[in-house]
C-alpha cells in the first residue's frame, strides 16, 4: 500500500502536459491539495497515530528491554544498508587493450582492494541515516494489530501480531527514532566535511568542475586577445593606408599650385 501510493505519486509529478494553458499534476497538487494537507490531514495523521499508541501499557520492564533488543536488531540492519559503500571501494574495474596494433581489443580487469577510512565513515553515515521509524513503523505496527483483530474470527485466520508483540515493537521504533538523528548528526558533525573532500563528496567533484571552467575560459581569453591583436594589425594597416592617401594628395596639391604660377608668369 506505502509502495503504490509511493509509486503513483512519483508518476502522476513526472506526467507531462502538452498544453501550455493546463496545469499538470504537479501544479494542481501545490496550488490545491497542499495547502489542505498541511493545515488538516497532516494534524489528523499524526494525532490518529499517536491515539493508537497505549502508553499506559508501554512502561513495563520487560517490554522496555525486549524492545531495546529489537532495536538494536533494527539498528544492525539499517547499519548494513552502508556496507556497500565499502565493498565498492574493495573492487576496481580498469579497462585495458589487449592485441597486437591490427588486432586490438579492450578487455576489463577486475580486482580487489583494501578499503580506505573514510568508506567506512560514509557507510555508517548513509546507515545511521536510515535509523529513524518515526510514523512509518508505527503505522505498520498498527495495521498489523488491526488485521489480526479484525480477522480473530475469522477460520483459519493466522495471527499476525498479539498486543505484546505491537508493544515491544513501539519501544523498538521509539528508540531507533531517537539513536538515528543523534548518531547521524554526531558523525556529520565530526566526520562530514571529510567525507565531502574524499571521493565520496561533492568537494572533489566541484574542484574539477572548477578546473575545467578556469580551463575553458583561458582559451577564450587567448581567443580573444589574438582577435584583439588582428583588430590592432587592421586599424594600423588602415591609418597607414589613409597617410599614404592623404600624402598622396598633398603632392597632388603642391603639383597644382606650381602649375598655376607658372601659368601667371
């Protein structure tokens, strides 16, 4: 159910529209349904969920340490979410050209490395950052309970959760929901601008971006100053050219003005 609705949204945001004069779904949505969701049907999810949670029942020893052990379980799983990180560092790929010069052909090697400190960093970073239930696993717990009450009896309906289980299970989300946003703030806050600077980050990414800019725009500016320096070779080729004419025209008029005397003499 979380998955559909999950899913259509994220189709019904990307649907185009052909037509400038309509809105798309996207459009429709912020314009209409928004402002309705945050003002009512986010109070009232929140509120139907927190009704539903018996916190009379919750404060019992063994349910309190029964769920501290599911959420340490909930905590490992989440934390291995990351362990990809470190295990792409162990491969490498490298591409290498095999053959004699007519016949080359391009062959992938793989290997296996060590990997480095800031892998592991960013694993449990992304992992610590998939700790958090919240409403979620709540919601789950929820719909557990009421499809194993609402199907009680029924024949051959199988149990799905008790009370107790949904119980242990609300301490289990309460304390990932609480060790989640701590553990993830405490490494960014000590590890995060590390992480960012390695491989993993945006930094070194940004860097050759940069570098690749300042590149481009020196050869524009060779560009332009050889274009400048041709623009210097024209308007020099022009003022000679118009000294010449305007010398030519002073012989001209000195040659004219010998004649006339003559001619008066």
């Amino acid at each position: 159910m979380l998955l559909g609705a999950f899913l259509a949204g994220m189709t019904l945001v990307v649907w185009p529209s052909n037509r400038d004069d309509v809105l798309n779904y996207k459009h429709i949505f912020e314009e209409i349904f928004e402002p309705l969701l945050k003002r009512y049907f986010a109070s009232i999810f929140f509120a139907s969920i927190g009704y539903c949670i018996p916190f009379l029942d919750l404060f019992t020893a063994k349910r309190f340490w029964q769920g501290l052990v599911y959420s340490v379980l909930m905590l490992i799983g989440k934390l291995l979410v990351g362990i990809w990180i470190p295990i792409r560092d162990c491969i490498s790929k490298e591409t290498i050209i095999v053959g004699d010069a007519e016949n080359q052909k391009k062959k992938t090697k793989w290997g296996l490395g060590k990997p480095n400190k800031n892998s592991w960093i960013s694993g449990l970073i992304l992992g610590s950052a998939m700790l958090a239930r919240g409403e979620i696993g709540v919601l789950i717990l929820q719909v557990s309970l009421s499809t194993t009450q609402a199907n009680a009896n029924s024949p051959g309906a199988i149990s799905v959760m008790d009370t107790e289980t949904y119980l242990i299970g609300i301490w289990a989300v309460a304390w990932n929901t609480i060790i989640g946003p701590v553990a993830f703030g405490l490494l960014v806050r000590f590890f995060g601008q590390k992480i960012i600077d390695s491989h993993w980050g945006s930094t070194l990414r940004i860097k050759l971006e940069q570098e690749e800019k300042n590149a481009n725009e020196n050869g524009d500016t060779k560009d332009s100053e050889n274009g400048d320096s041709g623009d210097d070779g024209d308007n020099e080729n022009a003022r000679n050219a118009r000294t010449a004419q305007d010398n030519s025209q002073n012989l001209d008029d000195q040659e004219n003005e010998k004649v006339r005397r003559e001619d008066n003499v």
